[in-house]
C-alpha cells in the first residue's frame, strides 16, 4: 500500500497534523498508524483535561505562541463541533510567603504573554472559592475544561470523511527511509510513503532509533497519580486551583481540577515510572526500566532532584502526604474524600547531559519527522502545533 503520507500515532497530535494535511491538501492520500485498538489511549486520553491560557512560559517562547492560539483554536473547534467546554478560570494560589516572589513573577510573564489575569489578596481569593486558602493568587479566567477524548475522536471522523486510513493495532516493527519513499513495516502489512511523520509519545525515541536517526535523548516515563474527590465534593471549587510551581522542574504541582463530567479530580504527582504504559501501581517493564536506569542522563537529573524526587515518592506511597498537598490550599479535605483513578503518563526527554526538555524536539531527515518531545500543553496546542509540523514536513528540502 502506496500513500503520500504516513503518520505513526493516534494521539492528539497525530490526529491534528492529520487534520492540518487533509485540510491544506485535499487531494493527497493520508494513513495514520495506531498500535493499540482505540485512539488516544495513553497521553491523550490520561490528561487532566485543562485548556491551559498561557502563564507559565517564557514570553515569545515557541511554547508561548503555540498555547495561546491552541487556546483559542481549541475552543474555536468545539463550537463549531458542539463539542462541551466550560471556561472555568485557573486560580494559582501562593501559600507560603516564600511562593509570593514566585507568584509576582508569574504574574509578570502573564502579562508579557498576552495573557488576562487578576492578581487576588486572601479576602479576594475566600470571596471567589470559599474553600481555598491562600495569602496570593493569580486568576486567569480564559482557562477551561474539555474532555481531549472527545476532540480526538471528532478529528479522527472529520479526517476520515476527507480520505484519510486510520489503521488501528498496527504496531510498527521497521521503518526504512530510501531515497525516494519511507518504507514501514508491521505485523499485518507493509506501507510504502512519500513522507512519515513519527507522533509516538512514550515510544518516540525508539520509533526514531529504529528509523536510524541518532538520538542524544530517552524519554522516561513519569507517573501522575490522581484521585477522584466524593460526588458529594463536585462543588468544592468552581476553578482549577493551582500551586504556585517549584522552580526548575517542568511539572505544575498537585491540583484540583473540575472535570466536564461534573467530577472532581486531585493531581497529578510527579513519580518515576519504571514502565512506559504500565498503568497499574509499582507496574515495572524491564526493557522500560532498563532503558531508563542504563541511561546516564538519567542520573544526572536525578542527581540534580534528589529531595524533589524523594518527596514525590513519600506523596505517592502515603495517601495522608499526598492529601497535605492538596490541604495546603484546599484544607477542608479528608482522606477519605480521595478515591483512585486510573494514573497518566508523561513522556519526559532528558538529554544526555541530564537535561529536563522542556521544549519541542524534532528530528528530521529528507523524508521522515519525528516528534520526540510535545511537552505540555501539548494538547491544548495540538491544532497549531499539527499546522507547524506540516510546515516542517512539506517545506522544501534545503
């Protein structure tokens, strides 16, 4: 089978560049390659479902540029779809005076970044959510809710009503790039394509080493373990609350979140996962594990995040800990409010040199793109971030 593009992963990156190509080019023939029987099973169907607004990156950033039109996009496409999304606004509370510099700092790059918010006092922050407690916060009241479950599988009817293949339980077993096509061989069938376009999350590095390109990065998988509140609790706040992020690291903390479904959920931490799709608690691949530990980028991250990475793991082997997290601004919770849900998992690059990367990493050759790293918010991005890698895949070769 013979197509102009081929795209591994149906994710919700997969499924957006898929969007972008049917739509710049109509006429072109698309497949996109799923190794597991339903779409989005891993990142994008484990995400905490926010429409983030934009505080955090860096003014001008690449990441930056790519949310705050995701956001916009994103809500654009529900519409036109009739797709539920709510814009319940993300509240980032400081709770400590040592987090109010932090917060200050935040607010700054909001407003570099285009972005609205509210600076609240502690009577602002009682008077909006009740139940919190804080001595600072930021509003931003663009940001949303959405199930990405639901975006996905709306792009994946739209994208197949224009032509393109979705092909599920197809996982790759060779990719073999020639001069003039990509060929990619699974279980059941062989594809020959004019180009490929590699959105593999978790396997992105392998799918990369096996199409022969080298690689000075791993993805290690860490574990975001989150709880479900009581029913009882679905009005406990009305926006996401937010700690005020540590510095240094690419995660934003334990939070509270409202779901579309009218649930509440807590999370997720930040655990070292020792198995790429291994969902169940202490769940342990060798080949995953091995691949992590045996990589000396690793160590150097972890050299660098000792009491970080401590903490992390007191929070997820004690549910009393990990509650205190969310006490911190929360304090009305009890132990008993919190119920397991099923975890996600984040596809973290580190470099060789023990970097966190926590940008976009492309790797490209005259006829392959791999994306080995969308860091998050990848998803509220996923619709301009689909138009950028078409840009890349079908500029001309220089």
């Amino acid at each position: 089978m013979t197509f102009d593009y081929c795209i591994i992963g149906g994710g919700i990156v997969g499924l957006a560049t898929a969007h972008s190509l049917t739509e710049r080019y109509p006429n072109a023939s698309v497949i996109i390659l799923e190794k597991e029987s339903t779409l989005g099973r891993h990142q994008t169907g484990h995400n905490s479902g926010v429409i983030h607004s934009g505080i955090y990156y860096t003014p001008n950033s690449l990441k930056a540029r790519l949310c705050r039109a995701g956001s916009a996009r994103t809500k654009e496409f529900c519409h036109e779809h009739s797709i539920a999304f709510e814009e319940r606004g993300k509240l980032i509370v400081a709770t400590k005076p040592d987090e109010i510099p932090r917060l200050d700092a935040l607010y700054k790059r909001a407003a570099e970044n285009g972005t609205k918010v509210e600076m609240f006092d502690a009577a602002a922050i009682a008077e909006h959510e009740p139940n919190v407690a804080g001595l600072k916060a930021i509003f931003a009241p663009d940001a949303g809710i959405v199930n990405y479950t639901e975006i996905l599988n709306t792009l994946a009817v739209i994208v197949t009503a224009r032509g393109a293949e979705i092909h599920i339980s197809s996982k790759i077993e060779a990719i073999e790039e020639a001069a003039n096509n990509v060929t990619i061989t699974c279980a059941s069938q062989t594809i020959t394509a004019h180009k490929l376009i590699a959105c593999g999350g978790l396997q992105s590095d392998r799918l990369a080493r096996m199409a022969g390109l080298k690689i000075k990065h791993r993805i290690v998988p860490f574990r975001g373990e989150y709880f479900r509140l009581s029913p009882s609790l679905n009005t406990v706040v009305s926006a996401m609350i937010y700690p005020v992020p540590a510095p240094g690291l690419p995660f934003l903390g334990t939070h509270l979140t409202p779901m579309i479904d009218g649930s509440v959920t807590v999370g997720p931490n930040a655990m070292l996962g020792l198995a790429r799709e291994g969902y169940a608690k202490w769940s342990i691949s060798p080949k995953d594990a091995f691949d992590t530990l045996s990589f000396f980028g690793f160590w150097r991250v972890m050299a660098k995040n000792i009491m970080p990475g401590i903490n992390e793991l007191r929070n997820s082997v004690f549910k009393s800990r990990y509650l205190k997290e969310c006490q911190k601004y929360c304090p009305t919770l009890k132990i008993d409010d919190l119920t397991p849900m099923e975890p996600g998992i984040r596809a973290q690059a580190i470099s060789s040199n023990g970097r966190l990367i926590d940008d976009f990493l492309f790797l490209e050759s005259p006829r392959m793109l791999h994306v080995c790293n969308a860091p998050s918010p990848a998803a509220t991005s996923a619709l301009p971030i689909g138009d950028m890698i078409v840009d890349k895949i079908t500029a001309p070769q220089k």
